[in-house]
C-alpha cells in the first residue's frame, strides 16, 4: 500500500507500512478531522454539524461521516431524517446532500426506519466504518468530518489506525466527570499518535436574554486545568442557545439569531482550517 497520490500524504502521521486502509481513487479528501469527546451527550454531533455549516459558507466542500453507527445523529440534526443513500454502478454508496451541500454518510441512510436499531459486535461496526471511508462516493472534499462515537474503543481504533486523520477536535462540558473522561481520550490519540487540534467547550454558560451577563453553573477553571493537562489549546466556549440545542430546524430561527450562531462558529471554523493547513 502507497502513500503516493493520497491527499493526506505526510499530513496524517503515517506511513505505507502503518495506513491500514486503501483509499478510493474516485475520491481526493484534501483533510480529514474527527470530532471526538469520550463522553456522550455533551453534543459533539451538534458541534461537528455546526462546524460543518461554517466551513460550508467559507466556500469549502464539506462532508460528514457519521461514524456514530449504534447512534446515528448527524441526518436528523441537518434535517435529513427522511433521506436513503443508494448505490452506483460501481456498487458504491452515494452520500445524501444537505441543503447546504455538504455530503453524508450514516447507516440511519442504510434502514428502513431511523428508530430501527443496530445490533451488531465490534468487528462488525468497524467494517462498515472502513466502508464509510473506502465505499462512499465523497469525491472532491476540503474537509472530511467524522463525528465519532463515545468511548475509545473498536470504532476509535479503527479510525485512527485504518484512516489518513489530520487531527482531533475534542468536544467537551464544563464538568469535573466530562474532563476526565476527555483527558483519557486525548490520551488515547497521544498514544495512537493522532494530533489534538483543540477543545471545544460546548454548554459552558447561559446569557441572560435582558442584561447578556454569563451566567457560569459550573466553574470556568475546569476546562482551563483540561487544555493545561493535555498542553491543549480551547478554541473556544459555546453557550447554551434555543438554536444550538435546535440547529435541525435553523431556518425557523430569525436572521439575528443566526447570525450570532454563525459568529461563534466562524471563527472556531477558521482557527481549525488555520491548524491544518
């Protein structure tokens, strides 16, 4: 297997003799970030969403790969609950478009209903990880988004060993318990040898609607003592927002509210793209 032509080549870390998958020749993904927490449920989909949109209004092809195969979320979150990919000629799988013309992949795209469950063993759920990679038509990409499940385990080892990873986005909450569980999975990407871009600290802190004074409910200190821990840098702190917490129905929201969504994510956006450049 040959680094030669691969558009991560001497990006990722890897070598010919460690990258464990082939790519697709019909594909040139210029880089590739997974989106990662260890936690669940401190909104790391709604994170790799977001940073998607924002990336898409730079101007750049943009695709999500939803790697979260037991809890798929990414189609409902961009709206796309309804949608089903079907395959080519090639028996490749073609990714379904968001509106905003970013490409995804999801096994909710593969079943007949997005409540039907997926009850598979490891081996299993990495195969079709590789597959999202290696099948799936993504064409020409800037950006490759993989949100990935929770935990460090079967599908977190794939990824990182099998998949040309530029770096980390570690998504996290203003928690004691949700900090220690993010340490151990930058952890883990220290000893795969995959790059922790930075952390993203989602849910910190509530804006009251008439003075727009943070109000924090945990201590600002504990994401701090992460980055130190982790020689991490935060990209940055995101509130607790009606749209955040509802980006699948964003164009229900006024343009005001948009715009100041847009804001935050902007410029997280553009300090990734800066990182990985």
């Amino acid at each position: 297997m040959s680094c030669e032509g691969c558009p991560s080549q001497g990006k990722c870390g890897k070598s010919s003799e460690t990258c464990g998958i082939q790519s697709n020749p019909d594909n040139h993904i210029k880089n590739i970030i997974t989106v990662m927490s260890g936690k669940g449920g401190v909104g790391k989909s709604t994170v790799t969403v977001m940073l998607a949109k924002a990336m898409a209004k730079k101007g750049l092809k943009v695709g999500i790969m939803d790697a979260d195969i037991t809890g798929p979320s990414i189609p409902r979150l961009l709206a796309l609950s309804n949608q089903h990919a079907f395959g080519n000629e090639k028996q490749q799988l073609i990714p379904v478009e968001s509106k905003e013309g970013i490409k995804v992949m999801s096994l909710n795209f593969l079943v007949q209903s997005e409540s039907d469950p997926v009850i598979w063993r490891g081996p299993v759920i990495g195969g079709v990880v590789k597959q999202f990679y290696t099948d799936v038509v993504w064409g020409d990409l800037d950006v490759l988004l993989i949100d990935m499940p929770p935990g460090t385990g079967d599908v977190a080892l794939t990824i990182m060993q099998s998949i040309p990873v530029q770096g980390v986005v570690m998504v996290s909450t203003p928690q004691p318990m949700v900090s220690m569980i993010v340490e151990k999975a930058c952890h883990m990407c220290e000893k795969m040898e995959v790059k922790v871009l930075g952390i993203i600290e989602n849910m910190a802190y509530l804006e009251c609607p008439n003075c727009h004074e943070r109000i924090e409910f945990y201590k600002k200190e504990d994401v701090e003592t992460l980055c130190n821990s982790t020689c991490t840098k935060l990209y940055g702190r995101l509130p607790m927002l009606d749209l955040i917490r509802d980006i699948n129905e964003y164009d229900a929201y006024s343009k005001d509210q948009q715009e100041k969504v847009d804001a935050y994510l902007s410029d997280i956006a553009n300090e990734i793209l800066e990182d990985i450049a």
